[in-house]
C-alpha cells in the first residue's frame, strides 16, 4: 500500500508554499513546528476572547473560529502525543 504524501500538505505541516517533496526536515522538527503553531494559535484564540470579552472588537465569528482552531490544535497534539507514548510502551514490551 502507497501513501500519497502530497495529502499532507491540508494538516497544516507543511508551511504554505512549499511542496511536500521540497521539505526535509525531522520528526523531531516536525512535532516542534506543530507544537509552536498549536501554541501560537492558543495565543491568538486568548487574545481574540479577550479582545471581544473588553469590547475591542465586535467579531464574536473571528473569535471563535481562533477558538475552534485552537482548539482542534490541541485536541490533535494530545491525540499524536498519546499515540506516541502507546507505541514507546509497545516498543519496550517486545524487548
């Protein structure tokens, strides 16, 4: 079974104007790119909520689509997260 890699480029790992095939990179750089957006996206849902909740800005849908996104961020970190863990314990039990 082939996996196409060109799929990829729609979860937001490859930065925009790049090509999957144009990117070399780690696993370990990969996860510390995703985890630095995930982090910078919770700080503009933050700011977005703080900003509508002062009164700054009239925007409730721009607020919570930054939630949303942060939101799934997150929830999928916590998901890679968990499976990596998973597959380290599967790893030590074959030992």
């Amino acid at each position: 079974m082939r996996i196409d890699p060109n799929g990829f480029s729609s979860l937001g790992v490859v930065p925009e104007g790049k090509k999957v095939s144009d990117v070399k990179s780690s696993f370990v750089d990969t996860l510390k790119e995703v985890i630095n957006t995930t982090n910078d996206r919770i700080k503009d849902s933050d700011k977005a909520s703080l900003e509508l909740a002062s009164g700054k800005s009239g925007n409730i849908h721009e607020s919570m689509i930054a939630m949303q996104k942060a939101d799934l961020s997150v929830r999928l970190l916590v998901s890679v997260t968990n499976k990596l863990v998973q597959g380290y314990n599967e790893l030590t039990r074959l030992r």
